[in-house]
C-alpha cells in the first residue's frame, strides 16, 4: 500500500544515524569519542529531577492541559516578559513535547505546495525535511563563513517573494554557532514591514549558550512583528534536559488556537512529571547554567585552537551553543566521505556539513559537548588521520 507523498519526502537528522553508527562500533570494541550528537554531557541539575520526583509521588502522573500546566505557562510568560521587558500573556505560551514539534506545528501551519519557506542553509536539518513534507518549497538563506555564520539580512529579504508564507531564523545556530548581530536583525525586521503577509518563527533554542560577552537578541524584542511571530524555545539544551522532550512556544493570538488543537489531536499533552521539572529549572537557582556556560567555553577554545592546527583545517570562532564548522576545504577531502572516514578509522564522531544543507559542503560539524581530555584525543586522533591522508 502507498503512503502519501509526503512521506517519500520527509528527511530526518543524520546525527542520530552516526550516533547509532558510533554505538555499534563501540558495542564491536573500538575506541569511540563522540562529537557528533548536539547534547550536553551533564547531567540535568538535581532540583530539577527532584521536582519531577516529588510530582510522581504526589500522584502527578494523569493527563494536563493540551498547552501545558497553568503555572508553567506562567513562569515562561513571567520570565520571557522579564527578559525582553515586554508583555507577554501566559495565555498564548504553548508547553510542547520538545523544541522540534514547535517547528513541526509551524511548518504544517504554512507549508502547502505553491508556497515557499525561506530557512537557514546550513542549518538544522529538520527545518528542510517539514518543509518538503508538507510539498512547500524549501529556499535555502545562505549562512555564510564570510558573514561569521550570521544571516545577512539584505540577502534574506532578498530571497522573499509573493509566495513566500514563513521565514525561519535560528541565533545562536545550529550547526555553526553563528550569533547574527543586532544591527542585522534590526535591518531585517525593518524590511519585513515591507512583507506583512510572510510569518517569522525564531529558533531561540541556544539563546543562554553565549560567549564572549555576547547578548542574546530576541525577536520577541521587536513589537512590529509580534502579530505574526512564533517563538521556539525550551529546556534541552539551557538546563540538559534533552531527553525529556519539553519545549516551549509562543504564538500570535490568531493561530493559538490552531497549535492547542494539534497538541490535541496529536500528545494530547506533555509528560506531567516533566512539566514540573520544567517549572523547577524556571524558578530555581540558574548557577548550573552559568556553570555548564563557563565550561563549555574552556572547551570552545580547546577546540577552535586545536582544529585550527590540524592540517588543511581552518576554523572561525563560534559565538553561540557549543558546535564549530570548520572549514576542511584544504584537506583535500570531501566533508561527508571525511566524517564516515574519522568515524571508521580514527574513532572520532563527528558530523558532515552537507546533513545540514548544500552549503554545508567543505565543512564538518563538531559538537563540544564532551570533556576536555576527550576533545583532546579526538584532536590527536585527527591530526594523525589527516597527516596520514592528505593529498598535499
Ligand atoms: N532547534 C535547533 C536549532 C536545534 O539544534 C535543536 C536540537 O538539536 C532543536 C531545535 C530541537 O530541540 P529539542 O531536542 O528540544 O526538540
């Protein structure tokens, strides 16, 4: 029987794929440093997995609200108010079962064949994939090493056209670690006020993972887009907690209720347990995020410095979450026959660009989320694999 069409279109992540891949190598035997997958290495702080410990025995284990647990909803409105000193009702905050689903409603909000949606390119691969299963045709906004892997807005308003229904932007991004600068957004926001008919969804998700003293610039910031802007953001990557499946959304009036009846229809709601942790990582102590921050940059600069003497191998400076791109162009190889190879033979993970689009190309993804002796073997491990394979 035949499924419909959409799904000989769907795409998927291929780091999952290299994950399992570096599992069974790992199950055969052999030495695996893992810079593929994008989580963080510790653990969720204890407050948080005692608050969801403390729901379950209080019998908090049935079925909330479609769009999430009262007071939760308050906490993101409360905090996201604060933050951007904006109002924000808790009314259009919608909890989700992940950041990805937030996304997933988006893109089925507005994808249809004939319409088009503009999305980063290198950028996560989920956005691609919805957009084709939905039959909407995919246009890529170049994020170039050039521009320091931030979106250039006069490109982006460039790519709009009268078929254009939704813009996707994502800083701090994935799989660059590009943070694009006020100025920029700015200048985008001003011209979409040329193009009031195209709605904006910012994938905020990396939004406390900053370097360098580095602010994070929210789309929330700007009022004249409120009206057509969704929000994706949540708790895997801020608090670890990626295996809890929670993130959080926030939505123009008009289409609430739109978002409220797919939760409906499709997870009816988000675990309970979960949802208190979440409030718990909201409302507690936040000196395990900072601590977690100040980590990972050490790691950061491990990495870039380290790759950055690798042969053939130029690396940039990620401002944001905890991946560097770099540039492999010199060594003579291709970027996806590289990974599998590093992956094979020297044991190390890590991702080709072109699993995050076509201009991925010339480059890999290393996540830094694991321990600094670890980054430093996968580093050597590189540095011998290259200097025994490079052409030059
Ligand atoms: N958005 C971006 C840019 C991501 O990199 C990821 C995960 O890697 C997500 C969203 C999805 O996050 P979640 O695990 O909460 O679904």
């Amino acid at each position: 029987m035949k499924l419909v069409d959409g799904f000989s279109r769907i795409g998927e992540e291929n780091a999952f794929a290299v994950l399992a891949r570096a599992q069974q190598l790992s199950a055969n035997g052999k030495e695996i440093i893992n810079l593929g997958i994008g989580q963080p290495d510790f653990k969720t702080p204890t407050h948080i997995v005692d608050a969801a410990v403390t729901a379950l025995k209080n019998g908090e284990h049935g079925y909330t609200a479609a769009t999430g647990i009262p007071p939760l909803r308050e906490a993101v409105a409360a905090e996201l108010s604060s933050r951007y000193n904006t109002d924000v009702s808790d009314e259009l905050v919608a909890i989700m079962p992940g950041g990805k689903v937030t996304m997933f409603a988006a893109i089925l909000m507005f994808g249809e064949p004939g319409v088009e949606i503009l999305y980063p390119d290198p950028g996560f691969p989920i956005y691609r994939s919805m957009i084709e299963f939905t039959g909407a045709t995919p246009v890529p906004i170049p994020i170039r090493e050039s521009n320091g892997f931030a979106f250039s807005a006069t490109e982006t308003l460039s790519l709009i056209s009268s078929k254009t229904r939704l813009l996707i932007v994502n800083s701090p991004a994935n799989p660059c670690g590009g943070v694009t600068p006020k100025k920029e957004i700015d200048n985008l926001v001003n011209g979409l006020a040329e193009h009031p008919n195209v709605a904006i969804m910012s994938d905020e998700i990396y939004d406390r993972l900053l370097y360098d003293d580095e602010q994070h610039i929210s789309l929330l910031s700007y009022p004249e887009i409120r009206d057509r802007l969704i929000l994706l953001n949540g708790w895997s990557k801020t608090y670890a907690m990626t295996g809890w499946r929670l993130g959080y959304s926030l939505w123009p009036e008009p289409w609430f209720d739109a978002v409220r009846k797919l939760a409906v229809n499709a997870w009816s709601c988000v675990n309970t347990p979960s949802q208190y942790a979440a409030l718990a990582a909201l409302t507690g102590p936040q000196d395990s995020v900072q601590a977690m921050v100040d980590t990972f940059d050490e790691r950061r600069r491990f990495v870039v410095d380290g790759l950055n003497q690798l042969p053939g191998v130029n690396c940039i400076t990620p401002k944001g979450a905890f991946y560097a791109f770099p540039n492999i162009k010199d060594t003579g190889w291709q970027a996806k026959p590289l990974a599998s190879a590093l992956l094979e033979e020297a044991g190390v993970a890590v991702i080709g660009g072109p699993d995050f689009g076509t201009l991925g190309e010339g480059y890999i993804r290393l996540s830094y989320a694991n321990s600094l002796p670890n980054i430093e073997r996968a580093l050597d491990k590189m540095a011998d694999f290259l200097k025994e394979h490079s052409p030059t």
